[in-house]
C-alpha cells in the first residue's frame, strides 16, 4: 500500500532541483499530468517558505502506462539538459508548456536555453537517460494502488492534503506531526494489534503474581452504575468490559463478516468453499476431542473454548513472516478466521446465555424490527442504529442471552450498499469547487456537500469500522486481555491433565490443525474444492497451527462457561496451548519453503 512505500535519495542518480538540506523531498513528475502541474507551484514555493538550505527536493520521473510518449519525451528532455547544467531551467519551461510534447518543440525549448543541440539529441537517446528512467521506476515500484502527484519527504511518502501548509506541516515536523506519524506506523504495522495484546496480558500476569491479585481481583469485581431518578444498573467492572466494551468488537466482527459475505472472499462460492470448509473442520474437530476427553465429566459444557481463532494474533503473526507466507495462504486463513468468528458467535448465542427471560426478549425483538425498518427504508445515517444498538444491548443482557450478540445484530442491521463510483464522486467534487466563487476560502455549505461526496464512497459499515476499529484493537480487547489473564501462576493448583484443561490444550494444538488441514485435504480429494498452486500441504499445517492461537475468543467464551477455579486453569490452558500453537505454525511456515526447494515438501 502507499502510505508503506518508502524512497530514500540516491546522490549517484537522483537529480537536484534545488536546495541542499536534511530534509529531502522527492517528487515523482510526469509533466503531462495536470495534477503534477498543479501541485508544482506548493513544492516550489514550501521550501521558500523556512528557507531552501533546509531542504533538498529531488526530482525522478513516472510514465503512464499507456498514452502518448510525451511524458517519456520530457523527462528525456529534462535529463538531457541535466548532462549540460540547465535542468532547472528546463524543468521550468516544461511546465510552462502545453503538455503535448514532441521531438521538435523540446529541441526549440533547448535552442532556447543555449544547449548544444548536438549533445542534446544524443543525451535524450543515451543509455544512460534509459537507465536513469530505469532507475526511477524500478525504485517506486508497484504502483498500482498510487494516485499522482506521488511526494516521498525524508523517505516516508505523503498522503495528506495538496496544501501548502499541509506540506509544510510534513517537512517540518512538529511534535504533533511526529506523534502522528509513529501513531500511524505502529497502528499499520500488522501485528500491532497482537503485542498490544501480549504486552497487556504480560501486565496482568506480572500485577496477579507480584502480590497484587488481591487488589487485582477487588478491582475487578467493583460495580459500576448508571442511574437515572430511582433507576440504576449495576454490573462488576469485568462484564462491563466483557459484555459492554466487547459488544463493540463483536459489532465490527460483524461488519467484517458481513462484508465479506456481500463484497469479499465470502461473496462467491467457488471463493469461500474453501475456507468455511476449513472453518467448519476446524470448529467441529476441536469440540469433539475436548468431548472426547470430558465425556461424562460435569465440565463436557466448554466443549465450545478450542473452536475459536484469534484473528488478531494469527494474521500478526502471519505478516511478520512476510514472504515465508504465499498471498495465497493469507487470504485463506482471513476468511476462515472470519467464518470461524461466525461460528463462535452462533455458540456463545445459542449455548453460553444465563437463562431466559421472555419480556425482556420480546422487547429486544421489537428493537430489532425497528432497525429492520430503518434499513428497509434505506436510513444510512449511523446514528439512530447506535443508539438502537445501545437499547438492544440492554434488552439481550436482560433476556439472559449473550449481550455481545447486539453487537452482531447491529452489524446486520447496518444498511449496506455497493461503493460508489469514484469518477463520478470526484466529478462531483470538482463540480463543488468551481462553484465556489473563492475556491481557496470555501464556504462550510460547500464542505458539507464534499464531506457527503467523500462519505458516499463507502457504505455506512466501512466509516464506522474505521471510526471504532482503532480503539477495538488498542483499547478494549487490551482491557479484556488485562481484566481476563491476571491468573495466578506461583503456587496455583493448576494441572494440565485436568480434563477440562487438557480437552482445551489438546482442542487447540491437535484438534485444529487436524480438523482443518484433514477437511480441506478431503475436500480437495473428493473435487469439492481446489487448493491454490501456491499453497503446499506443509504450509497448510502451519497454518493450521497458527489457527490454534485461541487467545481472545477463547477465554471470551471460557468466562462465559466456566466459573471460580475451573475459569482459572481453562483460562492458563488457554494461554500455553496458544503460545504452543503460535510457536510451532511460526517454525512450520518459516520451514516450510525451504523444505520445498529441496524438493522434500
């Protein structure tokens, strides 16, 4: 993606427009975009702006794909009047130019800049102007996903807004900018989110075993109210966080999941057979070895602790073997990580409620007809499904079901519509701004109607994901993670061969691998369904593996099965059999290739 690319001046072959500071601006130019030349006034003018010895701007040049050759001429031009000193001068009179370029009126440009006419035409045909352009297109890369003008200032490519001060924000870095930018990296490194969650878990094992477990323990059994005249409700810290802050999550699992079902992997049946296939495997074989040990025992009930995956973790994971992983491989496992999450929540529904109260339920359907409602009267505005979703939760908690469901719930309720075009949005921005009779100070009805634009690109679920997402990722399954591992470790009773601790280890590190690689293979065996040839069956194995990592939504599911000492060691049994299965999937993945080339996988 963009804001992943990287570019760092190569002073052998980068060209110098002007300047010579730290900061180092690069500038990918195609002078027959008018986007380009738009934009070419701010980078000339932001360095002026704090003065050009603090800055270095770079110039490399991009082709479009297809069209004429005169974005090729000019850059050849530009380049050649580089070998003679007059590059700057060149680049000026190319923009000053209409954008339709031919042999001829680049020589008159170099007639006009007193070059050697001779050694003009020579350099725009030289390898070395060929290598050069080489050089600039093989060091951006794919640029598929990019969008021109392409700016990199210190390496780092900018995303923001074609504003001056936007720009000049960016060169100069402020604190703030700083802040946001190591933000920004850390939130899209992939497996952020996972050590996050380790780091949180880490905490709440370090506070349990230091002497604080007491302390620990009171905190989370404290109850927090809301009231309201003579009404309050009161829930101990923990099920605010386990049943309230993660119905949040559950309501972007669900906006993920329905997405995928209408959009994404999930859409097509040739697509998703695979991975339901493999999901369903991997729910159902896990169950039935935990039944397996727990058959006629009083704990058989958390059959349902090793049918989940963590996608957080495994996805992290997966992205931090970066290649050692096929493409492939990765879209496999998000989609069943996706259905599996599916499955989990049809059980902690259907099976993991504390009883049942009729009035409440009723209430809670009534609830649910008036979102049915609102959708089918194609309401996208977010808000009145919020606060719906709120009432919602209420009712399900009461009714004795699982109140993460109105998080689910909400999701579907959530109107959904294809992606608009984007051409006819970008017309229509466009179409905003030339109404303006000062396009530079836009009035705030004009910025309305472009938010409303920008807003129509996706549908209502997207720009609620995006608002909630990081703060389902770095806040709540952090606080669940705290609230949910401060076990006691030293001196604790735990036995691994317990039947209940040993039915959710062996659920995770057998059961999964086994019920999802022995479907798939059988699938594929039996033609149901076709294994990508970038896929090998060791790497399958790992990834299996890695699909044990239960973590968040096993213990989610342990503390709604079990209780007291038993929701302890579920809960340690938990943590070792994750650690064990992220452990091996990590060296099998990491193997896996190498075993290939050598011709035994």
């Amino acid at each position: 993606m963009a804001h992943d690319l990287e570019c760092t001046y190569d002073p052998d072959r980068d060209i110098v427009l002007e300047g010579g500071g730290e900061v180092e601006i690069i500038w990918y130019v195609d002078y027959t975009c008018r986007h380009t030349r738009r934009i070419r006034d701010i980078i000339r003018r932001s360095p002026k702006r704090f003065g050009e010895q603090s800055t270095a701007t770079v110039v490399r040049f991009i082709m479009p794909e297809e069209g004429d050759r005169g974005a090729e001429l000019a850059a050849r031009a530009a380049i050649a009047a580089e070998r003679q000193g007059k590059f700057a001068d060149m680049h000026r009179l190319l923009f000053e130019q209409p954008p339709q370029y031919t042999q001829e009126g680049l020589e008159n440009l170099a007639r006009h800049l007193s070059l050697d006419l001779y050694q003009f035409r020579d350099d725009m045909r030289a390898e070395a102007t060929d290598e050069k352009l080489a050089f600039d297109r093989n060091a951006l890369g794919d640029t598929s996903d990019l969008h021109m003008p392409l700016i990199f200032i210190d390496g780092r490519f900018y995303g923001g807004a074609w504003d001056e001060d936007a720009i000049i924000d960016a060169i100069e870095r402020p604190l703030g900018v700083r802040i946001s930018l190591a933000g920004e990296d850390f939130f899209h490194w992939a497996a952020s989110a996972g050590l996050v969650l380790i780091l949180a878990t880490l905490a709440a094992l370090v506070v349990a075993n230091v002497g604080w477990h007491d302390s620990y323990e009171q905190f989370r059994e404290t109850d927090f109210a809301l009231s309201f005249g003579e009404h309050s409700f009161a829930l101990p810290l923990e099920m605010w966080i386990n049943d309230g802050l993660m119905a949040l999550f559950f309501l972007l699992v669900g906006i993920e999941i329905k997405r995928e079902i209408i959009f994404g992997e999930l859409s097509e049946w040739d697509r998703a057979i695979l991975p339901i296939i493999g999901a369903v495997g991997g729910m159902v074989v896990p169950a039935l070895v935990y039944v397996g040990i727990n058959f006629g025992g009083e704990y058989i009930h958390g059959w349902g602790v090793p049918m989940a995956t963590d996608i957080a973790f495994t996805l992290g994971i997966m992205a931090l073997l970066g290649s050692k992983v096929p493409t492939s491989l990765k879209v496999f496992v998000s989609a069943l990580a996706i259905a599996d999450d599916l499955g989990a929540i049809m059980v902690i529904a259907l099976f993991y409620g504390e009883g049942f109260h009729l009035q409440p339920f009723f209430l809670a359907l009534a609830v649910m007809a008036v979102m049915a409602a609102l959708n089918w009267g194609r309401v996208w505005n977010r808000m009145p499904y919020m606060f719906l979703g709120v009432v919602l939760w209420y009712y399900i908690h009461e009714s004795g079901l699982h109140a993460t469901l109105a998080g689910v719930i909400t999701a579907a309720m959530l109107p959904s519509r294809r992606p608009a075009d984007g051409r006819s949005v970008a017309a229509q921005a466009a179409a905003i701004v030339e109404g303006e009779d000062e396009p530079a100070k836009m009035g705030d009805t004009a910025v309305r109607r472009l938010q409303n634009a920008v807003e129509r690109l996706r549908e209502p679920g997207f720009h609620l994901q995006e608002a909630l997402e990081a703060y389902s990722n770095y806040l709540i399954l952090p606080l669940f993670a705290f609230f949910n591992t401060g076990l006691l470790i030293i001196g604790s009773s735990f036995s691994p061969l317990a039947p209940e601790s040993l039915g959710v280890m062996l659920g995770l590190l057998i059961g999964k691998p086994l019920g999802i690689v022995g479907i798939v293979w059988i699938a594929t065996k039996l033609g149901f369904a076709r294994l990508s040839s970038e896929i090998s069956w060791l790497q399958m194995i790992g990834a299996g593996f890695l699909a044990g990592v239960g973590f968040t939504m096993s213990i989610f599911i342990s503390s709604a099965a079990f209780e007291g000492g038993e929701l302890e060691s579920v809960k340690l049994a938990v943590l070792l059999a994750s650690t064990c299965a992220a452990v091996a999937g990590s060296a099998i993945l990491w193997f896996a290739p190498k075993i290939g080339a050598n011709g035994t996988g």
